[in-house]
C-alpha cells in the first residue's frame, strides 16, 4: 500500500483515481491545484509515496508543481505521474525536465493506471 497525493482541478477525475487506487490497496489524498498540493506536502513531510498530477490546473501548472516538489529534499526521489489530457512531445518533455517520472493520457483505463502506479512504487522501493 502506498499513500498517494493525486491533484486534479476536476473533482470527477479526483473521484475517479480515489476510487480506481483505493480498490487497489493505497491509500489517496486529493487536492485541486497545485497551490493546494503544495501546502498537504509541506504540512506533511514524507507523507507521499507517489504524486499523480494533472498538467493543466488554474493556480499553477502541474509542470510547475513538479519543478516546485522536485525542491524539496523530502520529495526529490518521490515517483510523480503526470495525468493529462495533454498529448503533446513538447509537454511531455516539459514535464520530464522538471523532474517527472511518468506520463498517462486521460482518459485513462482503470488497470493501465494501477499498473503505471504500482511500477513507479516498486522502482521507488527496489
């Protein structure tokens, strides 16, 4: 079991991965930006095995966020998922610059994201 941060400005899609990871055993927290995110990971050091992130949010932007937790000592070796509608190379690249460590496309298939999730935790863990 691991303990997730999955930030999403649509409470739908926060649902959904709150839904889809609990059935799989983890336990989820939720926030709907990045403004929020940052202060559940500064009140909580450590807290997280995982951070799921959307890419486009108001407030700051996933790719922001990233770079912002990527920062904190605590959270430099965290795995963090970018979960997005966005598709471009350019963002993807954005992303992986800023220290991400996985890219999903929504809308996502239930099992493809356990399966991406649970990777990113054993890799984190071995």
């Amino acid at each position: 079991m691991a303990n997730i941060l999955a930030i999403d400005d649509q409470l739908v899609m926060r649902q959904m991965v709150s839904v889809v990871l609990e059935k799989a055993g983890h336990q989820v927290t939720t926030a709907e930006d990045g403004v929020k995110a940052l202060e559940k990971i500064r009140g909580n050091p450590c807290a997280f095995d995982l951070v799921i992130s959307d890419v486009n949010m108001p407030n700051m932007s996933g790719i922001s966020l990233v770079a912002k937790i990527r920062r904190l000592q605590e959270y430099k070796f965290i795995p963090i998922l970018m979960l997005t509608t966005e598709s471009s190379q350019y963002r993807k690249d954005k992303a992986k610059a800023s220290g991400a460590s996985g890219w999903l496309t929504k809308p996502f298939d239930p099992p493809r994201l356990t399966n991406a999730v649970n990777k990113l935790i054993q890799r984190r863990v071995a």
